[in-house]
C-alpha cells in the first residue's frame, strides 16, 4: 500500500459540519486562499485532543492527508483560538459573517494571496472592536473588500445606467451608484446620502487600523452592514445566514 501524502497547511477554520458521532469536516481557508475541506477524525469525542483546535475561527498549522475521498488532519497545532470571539456574542456574530463571506469566495485549488491575510486581520479585528458599531464596520469593510477584490467592485463615482456625475441611489443588483432619473425606472435602487457614499468609499480604501479608530454613527454603520447584505447576497451563490442573524433579518 503506497504511504499517505502529508502536508502542512496553515488555514483558519471557517466552519465545521458533523460527520458521524464522532467527526468534523472542517472547511478552512488556507495560507494560499485556497479552499481546504478535511476531515478532524475523533474530534467531537468529549476532551479530543483535536477538538480545541478544530473550531471555528481557529487559525492552524494542520498536518493533512490525502485521503480517498476526503483529506484527513492528522495533527494541528493551533496558532490563534481568537478566543476572545467566543466569549461575546456581538463579536462572535460579527466573525461568523466574516467567515460565510469568506466560504463563499474562496475556492479549491483556486490560490489567492489576498485572501489568507484579509480574513486574519478582520478576525483579529473584531476582537479590538470597542462596540458593536465597529464590529458592523469590520464586517462590512471585510466583505467589501474581499468582493471588490475577487471583481464585484462597486461603480461608486457616476451612475451605473447613464455616467451622470449627480447620484443618489444605490443599486446592489446593477452594481453601483444610480442618479435620481435612471434610479427611477430601475427596482430595488435604495437612497443614497452623500454621507452614505463616503462611508462605502471609506470602508474600500481604508485600512482596518483606521476604521477601528474612526468615529462613526451607530445608525450609519447598522446601515453599512445593511447594504454589504445587499450587496453580498446580490452577486455571492451563498446564503450568508450569520450576516442575515447579526442584522436580525
Ligand atoms: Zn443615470
């Protein structure tokens, strides 16, 4: 029998799914930004060894497997627990919406070096964030980030339907800002302040360290994680349910 192939992969633990009494199949987003799934054997068993280390938001250095159908973690040393996410709800809500977005644009054997340290950061993220307003921020500023990068940037200087300089909507759907007359032929165009606008060119552009010492509105950055859903559930094939739970949808 030829000898199982092992590797060492650095991933954070983006969610984990049953498997039997006594298994996990962990989907990890790996150090490359490739999607890993791999199965933690004995992991559900009372005091496992592994079960500390295999859950989510758990940065690891895991030892995989090639297994027939399913890679298997042989061993994983933990790097992180982000432990802090766990203790508070608000934190632990924020981090898991940052996870399911970060599920839905990862892919298999599709590597992405952008993706590995964004996710860390806004994990680490929520853990700084003073309050909940800051954890809607980092949220929101994760998922536009990552899907401008993966190519669902938004067009935010002139309108999407007709290059008018004038805006004042939004359209998750059309994939950018509208002006008053175009916004009025189009369905499901929302409101949009100047304020607004700023915010969304803000979360794009700024990095983590800022906006965790921004100041910023509560009803602003509640309306910021509500138009990332809009904007999230527009382009994303994934139902982002911690997104919807954390905006009580
Ligand atoms: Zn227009």
């Amino acid at each position: 029998m030829p000898r199982a192939r092992t590797t060492h992969v650095k991933a954070v633990v983006l969610a984990k799914t049953a498997l039997g009494e006594k298994d996990l199949i962990l989907t990890m987003l790996a150090d490359d930004g490739s999607q890993r799934r791999a199965v933690a054997k004995g992991a559900r068993k009372p005091g496992a060894r592994l079960a500390g280390r295999c859950d989510i938001f758990c940065e690891v250095d895991a030892l995989v497997a090639k297994g027939r159908s399913l890679d298997v973690i042989a061993e994983a040393e933990l790097l992180d627990a982000h432990a802090s996410l766990k203790l508070d709800p608000d934190r632990m809500m924020a981090a898991s919406a940052i996870c399911d977005v970060a599920r839905a644009t990862c892919y298999e054997d599709a590597a992405d070096a952008y993706l590995h340290p964004i996710c860390r950061r806004a994990l680490s993220a929520c853990e700084q964030a003073c309050d909940v307003s800051h954890l809607d921020l980092c949220v929101a500023a994760y998922v536009w980030k990552v899907m401008a990068h993966s190519g669902w940037y938004p067009q935010l200087d002139t309108c999407v339907s007709c290059g008018e300089e004038g805006v004042s909507r939004f359209s998750a759907a059309l994939g950018g800002v509208q002006c008053e007359s175009c916004a009025g032929e189009a369905e499901g165009a929302v409101p949009l302040s100047g304020d607004q606008l700023s915010w969304l060119k803000h979360l794009l552009r700024a990095p983590f360290d800022e906006l965790l010492a921004d100041d910023v509105d509560p009803s602003m950055a509640r309306w910021l994680a509500g138009i990332t859903h809009e904007w999230a559930s527009a382009h994303l094939d994934a139902r982002l349910r911690a997104l919807e739970f954390m905006l009580g949808l």
